[in-house]
C-alpha cells in the first residue's frame, strides 16, 4: 500500500505538473483570441442575464440561473478558503495575479465546454437532459473519438466520489469537530439525513437549493471578507500594487514565509486556479446542459461567469483578507485553511474563525450536491437512465462514509481523475473550436443559435 501510494503521488504530481498547466492555460489563451475577446465583451450580458434567468423558458429540466448556481456549487468550495492561502503560502502574494490571469482565460475555456455541451446536449428516454464532453466529443468527432467519451465519463465519476463527496464529507466532519466539539459519528449522521432529502429528490430539487443557498452563502463571505479589508482600508491600495509586482519579482523569505521564485508564483497561482474555478476539467457544462434555454450562446455567456465570480471576486476576497492582516509572514507558517482562518481572526477576534468555517460547512456541502450532477449524468451515458438512481443512492451512501473515515488514498486517486478527466475534455474542445467561432459568428449576425439536432432536421 506504501508503495501505491507513493506511485500515486508521484503520477499526481506528473500529471498536475507544467505540461498540464500550459496546456489548460493554452487553451484558454487559443480560445480567447480565437474568440476576438468575445468572453470579455459580453461580460455585461452575461451578468445581466443573471437575474432574467431566474424565470427562463425552454427545453431543459431546471432554469438557467439554478444550472449557473449548481455549477457554482460544484466551484466555490474549500479552494476559494484553503486553496488560495496555499497559493500564497507556497508562491507569495504574486501567486494571486496568477490566479487571475487563468481565470480570466478560463473564462474563454468554460464559455467554449457550455456551448459544445448546449449544442450537442440530447434527451435521455427517460426525459433526461444530458450534455457535457461525453456527449459532444462522440456526437461531434464522431463514434472512432467514443473512447474519449468512455474514459471522460469514469475519470469524472471517479472524481466525483473523492473531490466532490467524501472529501467534502471529511472537511466538514472534521470542521466541525475541531472548531465545535462536535462529534464525527454525528456530522455523518446529519449530513446523510440533509443529502439523501435533496439529491434524492432529483435535479429540480438539487438545483432549486443550489438557487437559493449558493448565492446567500456567497454573499455572507463577501461581506465578511470585505468586513476584514475595510478594517485594513489603508493597506488595500499597497497590497494590491504589491501583488502586481510579486507576480513578476522573486519573493524573500521574511517570517514563516520560506521565499518564492517567479516560476513559484505562476505554478502555484495558475494551479490553485484552476483547482478552484475548474475551468477545462468539463464539469460545469453537464449542470449548464440541463438549463431552460434554447440558445447555446447565451447559457454559455452565463456559465463562463461562474469562473469570474468564483476566482476574481471570491477568491480574491481570501486573498486580499490574507494580505492585509500581514500573516502570511507570520513566523508560524500558517497554512491552508489555518492561515484564512487566523487571518479572520486577527481582524474580527474569535468569531472570524467560527464564520469562515460556517462559510466552509456549506463551501463543502453544497460542491457535494453539485458534482452529484455531474456524476448521475456520466452514468447515465455509460449505462442509461436506468443507473440514475442507484448511482444517487450509492452517492448518498458515500457521504457519512467519507465523513468517518481517513482519506490519503480517496484524495490522491481523486486528484489524478480530476487531471485525467481534463485530458479527453480539453482534446475535445480544441479539436471542435472551429465549430465554437462559427456559431458564435451565426450569434453575433442573427441573435440565436440553433442546436446540432435542428440543424440536422434543417439540412433534411
């Protein structure tokens, strides 16, 4: 067991190493310029389609707001608290502007995954609306790409076990007890009950409670985040110049903070990144793929808002908090969740700590409904409907299992599929962005788009 440990951290490392950042980085460079900037100009629309998403009209099974909200489920987790203080801790504050530049090329990668999944998005026997890289890489590139599809499909539900159930699970369990005193056996007990209510009930009701919680929890730790700043205004101005300039400057070791080179504040940067707003791992379009909208461009322009407001603002919300309060000098080398957590401290005395860990309870539950999505609808591709819910079952049963238990091996296995499911999504989406720029080019002429299958009945 060592020794597979060892060869997993090693393949982890690989495979999570610089080939893969310039290639999900890449991509988002080619598609952005491919674009003409398209993702930056119509950020307004995008936003202002927010709101009038809420009552959308259309085939599909939930609105266009609740599928961004889902897929932001899925997003804003543990990555936006402990990731962006490890960014920082082990890249300097130059890590940050990283974070940005992946997200805002991301932005062109998450907008191209949701419109390839809108457009080649079918309906299951069943009545299911399925979608995603599955889907577009075999009816896009044809049956000889379907072993792309295959291994797309268990990569993610692989992923979707250790990223987005039983870590989440564990992170909470684990949460609660060290700041709570709460037991284990009981956070498992209570988890179990609240997810087995709401995933069971499907994705109308996965999708209504992501509507309703995903924006208020995010609100609470903006509010709160900016409650940390505000109380260090002076320092704002400062942090944020010192941040540009990090990005391009070597860090010195000062406090517990052991240095960093520049290649430290890109690796580190991008990679914390991509981790939290996962833009190229092809998750959020199979959420996006089950919206009430009938025009792939605009739930695409509304689904690449999910990697600005998970990385440009929540994320810097944590970085910014860090970086103000000065602690991440601090001679105790804080980091992770610690480091965010002190930080909150230091600014609002002991209730900081107690808020970011509520903040991280629903982070991490809420990510464990979204990647349910994700998930059901892998299996429903390589099995058919009729796995839809013994899939919701086991998944249900996973999470206090996750909450009980030591995870070293779960973390290392789900690391290396949420690399290896990048690979066939990212090879899909490169090799059909030709079709991408065209039906964005129809868009900008006409206003509207139509699906794969219309065209189909259209060339009839």
């Amino acid at each position: 067991m060592e020794f597979f440990m060892g060869f997993l951290n090693s393949f982890s490392g690989f495979l999570w190493g610089p080939a893969m950042l310039v290639l999900l980085v890449g991509t988002g460079i080619y598609l952005t310029l491919g674009l003409k900037f398209f993702t930056f100009r119509k950020m307004p629309q995008g936003f202002a389609g927010i709101w009038k998403g809420r009552s959308s009209s259309g085939d599909g099974e939930i609105s266009s707001f609740n599928a961004l909200m889902t897929a932001l489920s899925g997003t804003i987790g543990t990555g936006n608290i402990a990731g962006v203080a490890t960014a920082i801790f082990l890249g300097g504050p130059g890590a940050l502007f990283w974070m940005w530049m992946t997200a805002l090329v991301g932005m062109a990668t998450k907008f191209s995954e949701i419109l390839l999944a809108m457009y080649y998005r079918q309906r299951s026997p069943q009545g299911n609306y399925v979608g995603g890289a599955m889907y577009f890489i075999e009816r896009g590139l044809g049956p000889k790409y379907k072993f792309l599809s295959v291994l797309f499909s268990i990569f993610c539900i692989c992923a979707c076990f250790g990223t987005g159930n039983m870590i989440q699970s564990n992170t909470v369990a684990e949460s609660l007890a060290s700041n709570f005193g709460v037991p284990n056996w009981i956070s498992a007990l209570g988890l179990f009950a609240v997810a087995a209510v709401v995933i069971l009930g499907g994705i109308q009701r996965i999708g209504n409670f992501a509507g309703k919680v995903v924006p208020l929890m995010a609100l609470v730790y903006i509010l709160v985040s900016l409650t940390v700043i505000i109380m260090y205004a002076d320092r704002v101005v400062d942090v944020f110049i010192y941040v540009v300039d990090d990005a391009f400057t070597p860090t010195a070791a000062q406090g517990g903070f052991a240095g960093a080179t520049v290649m430290m504040a890109i690796r580190y940067g991008m990679a914390r990144g991509v981790f939290s707003n996962e833009a190229g791992l092809g998750t959020a379009p199979i959420a996006h793929a089950t919206a009430t909208n009938n025009c792939s461009v605009n739930q695409a322009m509304l689904g690449m808002l999910d990697t600005f407001i998970d990385t440009i603002i929540v994320c810097s919300m944590t970085g910014f908090a860090i970086l103000v309060t000065d602690l991440w000098r601090s001679p105790e080398a804080l980091n992770g969740v610690a480091l965010t957590t002190a930080a909150f401290d230091l600014a609002l005395g002991g209730i900081g700590g107690k808020l970011v860990t509520i903040c991280l309870l629903f982070f991490a539950f809420t990510t464990a409904l979204g990647w349910c999505v994700y998930g059901e609808r892998c299996a429903i591709y390589l099995f058919g409907d009729k796995a839809l819910m013994p899939f919701r079952l086991i998944y249900t049963l996973a999470i206090p299992v996750g909450a009980l238990v030591q995870l070293d091996l779960v973390w290392l296995i789900a690391d290396c599929a949420n690399a290896l499911m990048a690979i066939p999504n990212l090879i899909g989406v490169l090799l059909l962005s030709p079709l991408v720029f065209r039906l964005v080019k129809e868009y900008n002429a006409t206003g509207k788009v139509h699906t794969f299958d219309d065209e189909q009945e259209r060339k009839k």
